[in-house]
C-alpha cells in the first residue's frame, strides 16, 4: 500500500482515538473521584500494623499509577490526532516509512514501524523508568 493510500483511512483512525479519548478520560475522572474517597489517610487510619500500612501505600501508589499511565495515552492519542490533522499520520518517525495499517489497527497511537520499534525498546534509555 502506497503511503498515500493511508489517508483514505485518516477519518477511520481519527474516530477510534476519539473513542478511546472519550474512555480514558472517564476512567482518569472515575479513579480521581475514587481516589478523593479512599484518600490514603483514611486507608493509613484503618490500619493496625506495619504490612496493612504498606498495603495502603501499595494501593495509593498503584492507583496513581494507573491514571498515570492513562494520561500518558491520551498524549499519545491527542500526538496521533495532530499528525493526522498533520498529513504524517501512519510515518514512521524515525524511518519514515509507512506503518503497517494493521499495526494501527491494533495500536492506533503508533509513531513507529514495527523494526524501529523494537529497536527503539531495545536501547538501554527506552527501558530505564522515566525520572520524576
């Protein structure tokens, strides 16, 4: 498929991120809400020992996790909204060559063919956890 064709499938892709942009934000509002009610205070007071203290640091860690990670996709989901408004949706960023459409089926934020990808994963940068 010429890397021209891709664009016939803009409004396809443009219309799944906007789903998953409708869904995340959901769940980043619910677990918000859910953690304004089961504040780590009112988990930490419920405790009687030094484990269920550590499982309440555990949960709070775990749910700030989670919406972490939910903000993160909608990044990558806005980033895949301004290259398709871009005309570069479907680039590769680092090669340059079209991306599988099947691959952006399956993941529709994709900025990478799947080669560069893996390459990308695979430098010792991309698997260190970010810094706060």
């Amino acid at each position: 498929m010429a890397a021209t064709d891709l664009r016939f499938l803009y409004p396809h892709f443009a219309n799944k991120l906007r789903d998953r942009l409708s869904v995340l934000r959901g769940e980043i509002r619910a677990a918000l809400l859910r953690g304004d009610t089961e504040t780590y205070g009112e988990l930490a007071g419920q405790v009687h020992d030094v484990d269920e203290e550590s499982l309440a640091d555990l949960l709070t860690d775990v749910n700030l996790a989670g919406i972490s990670r939910e903000v993160q996709e909608v990044r990558d989901s806005d980033a895949a909204l301004r290259r398709i408004t871009a005309g570069t949706y479907g680039e590769c960023v680092d090669c340059g060559e079209q991306i599988d459409p099947a691959r952006l089926e399956a993941y529709p934020t994709a900025k990478r063919c799947l080669a560069c990808q893996r390459a990308y994963e695979s430098q010792p940068a991309a698997k260190s956890p970010p810094k706060l």
